[in-house]
C-alpha cells in the first residue's frame, strides 16, 4: 500500500483526527517520516511510518485528507529536505534566504559553534578556567572535533 | 458536550484541584546536596545549566589527618528559556539536589528574566511537594 493509501485507510478506520508528522534522520538509511493519528472515540492512537530514500527524499502528501498536515510538511519539508509531492510547501519557520536544513543530523548548528558548553568544566572550576591554555576537555556528545570556541 | 466544553470543565477543575501530580513546572536547587559533580550541565540536551565554582582546601579534621579539597558552587544558573523540561537532569543528579516543582508562574516579558540563579533556584524548593509514599511494605 502507498503511504497516500495508508494514512487514507487508517482515517477511513476512525482515526480521524491528525495530530503530526514529523521526519527522523536515520542517517545512512534515509529518513523516516512519522504521522500519528487519533481516534477521538475509541480513544486509540497510530503511528504510521514511511522510509524514505537519503538522495531526493520525497514522499505524497496527505493534505488532501487532513488539511492540518499543511503545517507539519511544510516543516518537514524546510527542517528536512524532504518533498511532498502535490503540495507546493512554502518556509513555515525559516526564513526563505536561510541556506540548508537544520534538523538532519549533518547539519551543523551555528549556535551550538558560537557557545562554548557548560559541561566543559570540571568540578571546582569556572569560565575563566577555560581560557587555561592546553588542558585536554571533554566534548559536548554528538558535535564534531574542535567545535566551539576554542 | 462539545470538545470545547470538555476542554473548559477540564480546566476548571484544575483550577481547584491544583496541577496533578508530578507535575513540571520549574526546577529547584537544593545546594546542599549539590557536589559541584558537574553530570546535570553535561547531560542537559540544551545546554541550559551554568556552574561554576572552585576548589578550597580544608585542614585536616584529625591530628593525623589529610586536607581536603573540596568544590565549592560559585554560581548554579538554568536557563529556562532554552528547557525543555526533559527532566534529565532531576534524573541524572545522583545527590538528589534538583527537584521538580509544580509551580509555572514565572512568566517574564524579558528573555533574560528566564535566567534562574541560584538564589531563585532555591526559592522553588518552597513549592516541592513531598515525595510519594514507597510502595508495599518497603516503607514502613
Ligand atoms: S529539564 Fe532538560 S533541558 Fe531543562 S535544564 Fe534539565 S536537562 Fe536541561
Ligand atoms: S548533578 Fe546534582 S550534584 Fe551534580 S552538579 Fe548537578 S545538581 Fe550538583
């Protein structure tokens, strides 16, 4: 079934009120979209989920069944790169001269380039501590090397 | 009724009965159980919690004994602006010197102003509700 087809029957079964959708980077393997659904009187709720391809990501958009996903894949589309095709997605929360997209793993966050991380001292020390030349420090998880002010 | 009216009775009965329980509203500092170990500011996702401090060394309490050198908190500062109340570091002290407390109203028109330090930090401890009853037998 395509993804159109499932979120179609899932709504066709009750669950008929769309709460998101949201993407996953999973890195070499793609991306993974994520919708959930709830069904307002037996109280249930459904995850769908669709692997789509790293190179040219898209995947059909669902608006014709909820108009609320209009917002939700137009984030998706400008945090992720991913397309919804049938759906002329516009910048929801970026700018349109902001360059790249900020939820994909590789993305590197400016913010996080221009402060230095707290969790870089060490018991008994403060910020003038850091500027102490040549001490090995521990590095925020999950930034590349030589991140952060230096 | 109306999902409208359901959402406002909803409401009202919060308003009397007060927030449920475990509620996250802001984050308290108890600074004496705090040991400067530094694991809330390095596990926080957001990068919120500041701390900083130094080192003191204490004479030795016997004759014989060693001084000591100890941490001690210079600044405690979370930035409320950027939690997400994730509640990590609650779970992550292993000192038991944060704690969740239900209340919410610290709204502020200046960012800034969501800067708690540790003065504030400790003012919450004030509305930490008492931890729930051990289970079973445990706790008698
Ligand atoms: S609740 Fe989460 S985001 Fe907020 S200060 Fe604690 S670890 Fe950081
Ligand atoms: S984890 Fe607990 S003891 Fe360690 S620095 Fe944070 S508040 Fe203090």
């Amino acid at each position: 079934m395509t993804w159109f087809d499932r979120v179609q029957a899932a709504r066709d079964e009750g669950f008929t009120f769309f709460d998101f959708l949201t993407a996953v980077d999973l890195e070499a393997e793609g991306f993974e979209v994520v919708l959930r659904l709830w069904d307002p009187l037996r109280h249930k709720e459904i995850l769908l989920r669709e692997q789509v391809p790293r190179d040219a990501p898209s995947l059909p958009t669902v608006t014709d069944l909820f108009k609320g996903a209009g917002w939700h894949e137009r984030a998706t589309a400008e945090m992720f790169g991913i397309a919804f095709v049938g759906h002329e997605t516009q910048r929801l929360l970026l700018s349109e001269a902001f360059d790249g997209t900020p939820l994909r793993k590789d993305f590197v966050l400016a913010a996080r380039v221009a402060k230095r991380w707290p969790g870089a001292k060490e018991p008994g020390e403060s910020d003038a501590d850091l500027q102490a030349p040549s001490r090995r420090r521990l590095q925020a998880p999950g930034t590349p090397k030589d991140w952060g002010p230096q | 009724m109306t999902p409208y009216e359901i959402g406002l009775a909803a409401l009202r009965a919060s308003k009397e009965q007060g927030p449920p329980p475990r509620s996250r509203g802001v984050i308290a500092l108890l600074e004496e159980n705090c040991t400067v170990c530094m694991l809330c500011a390095r596990e926080c996702p957001d990068w919120c919690i500041e701390i900083d401090s130094h080192k003191e060394t204490v004479p030795p309490r016997t004759e014989r004994g060693r001084p000591r050198v100890l941490h001690r908190l210079d600044r405690f500062a979370i930035d409320f602006g950027l939690c997400m109340w994730c509640g990590i570091c609650v779970e992550v002290c292993p000192f038991d010197a944060l704690f969740w407390s239900p209340s919410f109203e610290h709204q502020t028109h200046e960012a800034q102003d969501l800067v708690h330090e540790r003065e504030q930090l400790r003012e919450w401890l004030g509305s930490v509700p008492p931890p729930p009853l051990l289970e079973g037998t445990s706790g008698t």
